[in-house]
C-alpha cells in the first residue's frame, strides 16, 4: 500500500515539473482551434475522412497532457460544401466561440472567401487542400498542409516522367470550372516553355456525362502524352469512353490531374479501368511513404473509419488532417506559445516532422519542395477494396527521392 501511494505521488510530481497534471489541466482553459468542415454536400467523403485525422491528433495530443498544458479542444461547424457559409462561421469562430487558433475548410472554393479575414484579424491559418488561395491575398500567416509547392509542380512532374520516354506533343482536356481551369493553364505554360506543341484541346462542362466524341477526337490528334484536369464524375466517365474507344498506340501517359482517382469509392468503381493511368496523389502505401508516427496512425483510422463509416483507407487526406494538428503543435511547442506572430515565424523558419513526412515554407505559405505524389496505377483488378492497402497498386515515379518505380509505356500497353 505504502509502495503504490509512494509511486502514486511521484508520478504527480513528475507530472507537476511538466505543468500537466490531471488538476492543472481541470483548471486552464482549453487552447479552441476552429474551423469548418465539409460533413454534408459535394465535398463530405474527403471532408469526413480529414476531420477524422484531427480528431485523432487531438485525441493523442491530449493523452500526452496536451499543449502548454492545456487540453485541445476542436470547435466545428459543417459548412456544407459550400462557399456561402465559410464567411459567417469564421466569423462565429472569432468573435463568438473564441477560438485561439484556425484551420481553413476543406478544399479551395470554402477557403478562398475567409482568406481576407484571416489576414485582416491577423490569425495563423493553416491550409487544408486548397489550390494557390494566397496568390492574390497575400497572408503572410498562411501554411497549407497540401503537399502542391509551386502551381506549375503537377505538370512540371508528369512531363518530367512523359518526355524521358519520348513524350514530344501533348493533348489537354479539362473541365470548365476554376480548379481544372487553372492546372490547365499550368500545363499549358510548361509544355510552352519546353516546346512541346500543344495538339489538342478541349475543355467541357462540369456536367458532361458523355465522352464518347471527345475520345475520338482526341485518338485522331495522336499526342504522345494527354493531360487530364477532371472532377470525379468527368474522371470516371472520361476512363470508361478510353476504356471502350482506346487513345491509340501514340499515347506514352495519360492522366495527370483527374480528382476523384485517389477515393476509395471511386477506385473500388472504376477497378481494372485505372491500370496504366499516370495520375497525382498525396499519400500511397508505397515503402518510402513511412515516417515516424504514419503507420500507428493507419491503425487507429481503420478502426475508427469503420465506426464513422467514412472512407476506409483514408489515404488521400486523413493523414494530412492529422499533420495540421503536428504544424500547430510544432509551432506552439517551438514558440512557447499560442501568440500569432510567434507561431507564424516558428513555422516560416523551421521544418516540422510530421507523418507525411517533413514540411517546410516558402514565403508564400506553401510548401518548399513539393511532395506531391506522381504515381501509376498497375494490376488493379474489379471489386476489391483492399488491394489498395498493398504496395505496388501505384507505383511512384516522382519525385525522385520517394520512387518506387518506372513507367510503364505505351498506355494501352500499361492498361492492359
């Protein structure tokens, strides 16, 4: 008995020195980090899977006494997939709930219009997934998560791959809306500055179902390489016209930019029709992948993805929702504090460990090096899910430090 109270009392004591103990973190006020997350409309599948990411941060920051020994604690509001809500619920944030810190919603469209908030209240606000939301704004208290780096990496990389194979001409094809638009156009001045003609265009409305005409048209122009901005439906519904109609033995890679290929709803769809696709990811279960914390975190996301009925490999976006709770814990640890200006220099100036591996910032908020993923997909068979947990479902081409693998070409060659 007097052995157990002796242990008892020295392991508070211990905790004291540490400023955690069970009574000091009652009695301090919990550091609020808030933010909106998409749980219903368009964007719910991935939004789901990234909030589940930092609930599991949390829930591990907190079992190790929390931060400056306070507990976190996340405040979140559904917003809907839509752009229309973020504004008055960042307000809400602020002025009501009284948030310390501020994560941005899901994806580009929700965060481009809390952007000049943030800047103009002065808050660090940390990146989920959108695409060059401070190009115009210009907050120097910006860091996205996303691994992108410069706008023009996605196509810089798959021309990389496509022009060490012989790649001299390519064809674009995107779809009429901002994001697609964009990486369009970023491709378009990379194949320009390399010379490499441009062959065929055509961009399409979102709501395109039919591709049938536009595969033709394309398998006439023989490129040798096809750049592909898509959403998810486009995505499927341009793999299922290649599948039936072909691109022609010209054609060395194919893909790029498709959205939708890295969910697990959409793999498990499409099946044997993505073998050969050249595509971009953020995170595969591939040997180089690995860093300290990523595969006990894969455990506890399976579980807790089953309870949640969320995406089951959460590959695409839960370890990054988890990695923005290590930025703010990096940065609070590092600065000693949950000050604005202190966390922001912390983060500007120093690489973070995360288990999506190190991240450091360019002055623009957005990743130094890029880290986006340029993977092919290969032996992928119809109607199984866990497929994907193995490694060499998607082979890595770029970049050169995480490669596990050469492309495969022609691309009928490889889809076959």
């Amino acid at each position: 008995m007097l052995r157990r109270t002796l242990l008892k009392t020295a392991a508070l004591a211990a905790l004291t020195l540490a400023g955690t103990t069970p009574f000091a973190m009652a009695q301090q006020p919990p550091i609020k980090i808030g933010f909106s997350m998409a749980m219903t409309g368009g964007l719910a599948g991935g939004g789901k899977s990234s909030l589940l990411g930092t609930e599991i941060w949390r829930d591990d920051i907190n079992a190790k006494g929390g931060l400056l020994g306070r507990k976190v604690e996340l405040v979140v509001y559904d917003d809907k997939s839509s752009a229309a809500e973020t504004p008055a619920i960042y307000s809400k944030l602020l002025d009501v709930d009284k948030v310390d810190i501020l994560f941005a919603p899901y994806a580009t469209v929700p965060t481009a219009p809390i952007m000049p908030l943030a800047k103009q209240r002065q808050m660090v606000l940390i990146g989920n997934f959108s695409f060059q939301v401070n190009s115009k704004v210009g907050h120097d208290m910006w860091f996205n998560v996303a691994p992108w780096g410069p706008a023009d990496s996605w196509a810089t990389a798959f021309f990389d791959v496509g022009q060490k194979v012989g790649g001299k001409t390519v064809a674009v094809l995107a779809a009429d809306q901002e994001f697609s638009q964009n990486v369009a156009k970023a491709a378009k001045e990379v194949a320009a500055k390399r010379g490499i003609p441009v062959v065929f265009e055509q961009n399409y409305p979102p709501n395109t179902v039919e591709f049938s005409a536009i595969v033709r048209s394309l398998k006439a122009a023989k490129p040798d390489m096809v750049y592909i901005t898509s959403y998810p439906p486009d995505s499927a519904g341009l793999l299922r016209a290649i599948n039936e109609i072909g691109v022609g033995d010209n054609v060395k890679i194919l893909g790029g930019g498709m959205v939708g290929l890295q969910f697990t709803s959409v793999m498990e769809g499409l099946g044997s029709l993505l073998n050969g696709v050249v595509n971009y990811n953020t995170w595969l279960p591939e040997p180089s992948m690995y860093f300290d914390g990523t595969k006990e975190f894969f455990e506890k996301y399976s579980k807790r993805a089953v309870e949640a009925k969320v995406d089951p490999l959460g590959f695409y976006l839960a370890p990054f929702g988890y990695a923005m709770g290590q930025l703010i814990e990096s940065a609070i640890k590092g600065s000693n504090s949950i000050d604005q200006q202190a966390m922001a220099k912390y983060l500007r100036e120093n690489e973070h460990k995360t288990i999506v591996g190190p991240i450091a910032f360019s002055p623009d908020g957005e990743r130094k090096t890029t880290a986006t993923l340029l993977a092919q997909f290969r032996g992928v068979v119809d109607k199984n899910v866990d497929q994907f947990r193995t490694a060499g479902k998607q082979v890595i081409l770029f970049p050169e430090g995480l490669k596990t693998g050469d492309v495969i070409v022609p691309f009928e060659k490889a889809r076959n």
